[in-house]
C-alpha cells in the first residue's frame, strides 16, 4: 500500500468538489437569496447528518475487511460484506422513518422560516426521507471500498458526488427558478447514480460480492459492537457539527444562518485535507496497532506533525485574508457579517484536524469505546453553551462556542492515545 498515493487520492476527493463549491455558491446565492441558500445548507447538514442511521457499520465494515485481509480470509470478507450491507439499508429505512417521525411532530416549525419560504422548505426537508437509506448505503458501500484500500475508486466516486451536490442545485435553479423542493430531488439523483458506481468499483476488486453467503455469527456480533459504538459517536459528534446552525435559526432567525454556515460550511471542507491521510491510516492501523506497536508509535508522531505544520500554515492565511476573501467571493455586506466568524472558525479547525488523527488511531485499535465517551461528555457542555452563548452573543459567540469545544475534543483524544500507545508527555 502506498500511503502518499492512497493520501493523494482522498486529499483530491476533498478539495476538488470544494472548487466546484467555491464556483457555484455565489450563483445560488444570487438567484434563491440568503433565507433559501440558508435553509439549502440546513438540507446539506441534514443529509449529512443521518449518515449516522448507517449506525457506525460503514467504519466497521473497513475495520472487519482489514483485518480479515491480514489473515487472507477471502470468505469471511465476502459474507461480512453482505451482512454488512444487508443491515445498513434497513438501518436507512430506519432512519428514515425516525425523521419521518420528527417532522409530523412539527420539527419545521422549530427553525423559524419566514412565511415567504416556508412551504417550499417544509417540501423539502419532507423528501429527505426518501434520500436518508440512500446515504447509509452509500457509506456501508465506500467502507467496503476503503477496507480493500481502494481510494482511487472510493475518492472517483466522492469526487462525482461532490460536484453534483453543488452543481445539481444549479441545475435545478436553471430550469425550476427558487424551489428547494426540486432541489432535493436533484440531489436524490445524484445519491442514486453513486450507488451505482460503487457497486461496479467492488464488483472490480472483488467478483463474488453479492453472491453468496453470510458473517458467521461471532463475526456479524462484532460488526455490531463495532457498530454500535461507533453510532454513539456518529449521532453525537455530527450533532454537535451542525445543532449551532439549528439554534441560530431557532433563536436568532433562518436569514442570519448563511452568514454563520456559508463561512462554517466553507471551513469544514478544510477538515477533508487531514481526513485525507486519517482515511488512509485507518486500514493500516487496524492491520498492525496490535501487531507491530514501534511503528505505529513512529507513524503516528510524524502524523502529528504534518497535520500541524500543513493545517496550521493555511489557518493562519484564511484568517489573515478572511475579510477580503469573503469580499471578493461573496460581496461586501456578505464580508462584514461573516469574517469574523471565520477568523475565529479557523482555530477550531486547527483543534479538529488534530484531533483526527489520534481519533484514528483509537478507533483502528477498536477502542471504539472510548471516542464514543468522550463525545458524549462534550456534548454534555457543548448544547447547553450553545443554548446560553447563542442569544446573548449572536453567531460570534457560537463560532468560539466551537472553537472551544474542538479543543477539548482534541486534548481528550491526545490523552487516551498517548495513553494506548504508551508514550510519554515528558
């Protein structure tokens, strides 16, 4: 395995869809205003968000995979694969009928739309649910991918994804004006068509997937541990990405959200650049974080330490141009509501790309457990913050609200790796 190839695919994965975003926001903003291009991100969150109803069995699939692959268990892959996958499109029609649920007790009525947009977006958010078992076999399926190392294929295919989750919107304003419901379905689509790719992409690397058989028992019972505790930090740690654009909408209102999402949205695209290299680590942890502790101590450090020296380097230039840049993609106006909160976004994702990378390494080591409590205890400080900061302060004070919490998060994760992996803090 090459770890700088399989890196540069993943980094190519998440930095070209954010072009084609860069590109093709400024015209959705023009042609559906601030209010709908806010709502439009609320939708994005959302659908990103109920990955979570894959309940943590595209990871565990990855984990299952590799190891099964270190010990040239063929068989074993196939029908963990099918098990696999056979339980996340349930676990999607799950979800959907949980966010089915949420909106018949009125959950649109909870983000404070004006009039004007509200059955338009009320439409929208509705065929969700339709999209929500799309995205989770979506997941189950690019897990296969990353437990054969894959990345090419799996970073293809999120490519294709990436540009028609920007592009489609602006396909559907071309020839349906403002509607967001005819958005969604555009964006249903393009969930349909990647499906489809990546069931060719493993039928490639594998031929016999999806003929036969099914995980013995012990193996599908830790596809489920696995899983399981990885749900815990799926719904918990996303929830704690997107509830601050919730609550602005709540408190303050759906047309001041884009000047805190658009620059968050942008910011959170960085968080691709060490996911990149994490993605790839996480397989090959799994295959020697037991097995051969010195080197994945050594691969761990020099991990570190690219991911401060790059991270920290491009935080640095977003927030010393954040204004002008703002100015120049977005508009003058657009600028002065929303630099500051990218200034100040720009340590909080210093924290979190940090963070990702002794995140991986607890979780390739199946200490799944642990990231799942440390969530939990943030969130436990994070919502109520949010709560009490969001009124008094207004999108500023959610912005360090964040900041703060990722640094919490990436002291916690640095303590239980260093502590895994014995090394020392002197």
């Amino acid at each position: 395995m090459s770890i700088t190839r399989n890196t540069s695919w993943n980094l190519f994965g998440a930095l070209f869809p954010l072009l084609v975003g860069f590109v093709c926001i400024p015209f959705i903003l023009e042609n559906i205003g601030v209010e709908r291009l806010g709502i439009l991100t609320i939708i994005w969150a959302l659908i990103g968000y109920f990955t979570i109803f894959d309940f943590g069995l595209g990871r565990a699939l990855t984990y299952q995979i590799a190891l099964f692959r270190s010990t040239k268990n063929d068989d074993s892959i196939i029908k963990i694969i099918n098990s696999g996958l056979f339980l996340t499109f349930f676990a999607g029609i799950f979800g959907g009928v949980i966010l089915y649920a949420l909106l018949l007790l009125g959950a649109v009525n909870w983000l404070n739309f004006s009039s004007e947009v509200y059955a338009d977006a009320e439409k929208a958010i509705h065929f969700c649910v339709y999209i929500i078992p799309l995205v989770t076999i979506s997941v189950g399926l690019r897990g296969v991918l990353e437990g054969y190392e894959d990345f090419k294929s799996a970073n293809i295919i999120k490519i294709v994804l990436g540009i028609l989750n920007f592009t489609t919107p602006v396909i559907s304003i071309i020839f349906f004006g403002e509607s967001l419901y005819h958005i969604v379905i555009f964006l249903c689509i393009s969930r349909v068509l990647t499906i489809f790719l990546h069931i060719v992409a493993i039928k490639i690397n594998n031929s016999n997937i999806f003929v036969y058989g099914w995980a013995k028992k012990q193996d599908f019972f830790n596809l489920l541990s696995f899983g399981g505790w990885m749900t815990v930090s799926n719904l918990v740690s996303p929830l704690m990405v997107i509830s601050d654009r919730f609550i602005i909408s709540a408190y303050i209102g759906a047309s001041v959200v884009a000047y805190y999402t658009i620059p968050a949205e942008f910011m959170m695209r960085f968080l691709m650049i060490p996911a990149a290299l994490t993605t790839t680590l996480f397989p090959l942890f799994a295959m020697q974080v037991t097995k051969n502790i010195i080197s994945s101590k050594i691969l761990y450090i020099k991990s570190l330490k690219l991911v401060s020296l790059v991270m920290g380097l491009i935080m640095f230039l977003l927030a010393v141009f954040s204004y002008k840049g703002l100015e120049l993609w977005l508009g003058q106006s657009f600028a002065y509501n929303s630099y500051i909160v990218l200034i100040i976004l720009t340590f909080g994702i210093f924290f979190n790309s940090l963070a990702q990378v002794p995140h991986t390494v607890l979780q390739s080591g199946g200490n799944v457990k642990i990231t799942a409590f440390i969530h939990l205890f943030e969130a436990s400080i994070y919502i109520p913050a949010l709560l009490i900061i969001t009124p008094l302060y207004g999108i500023h004070g959610v912005a360090f609200v964040w900041a703060t919490r990722a640094l919490i998060d990436l002291i916690l994760l640095l303590y239980f790796c260093n502590k895994k992996l014995n090394l020392s803090y002197n």
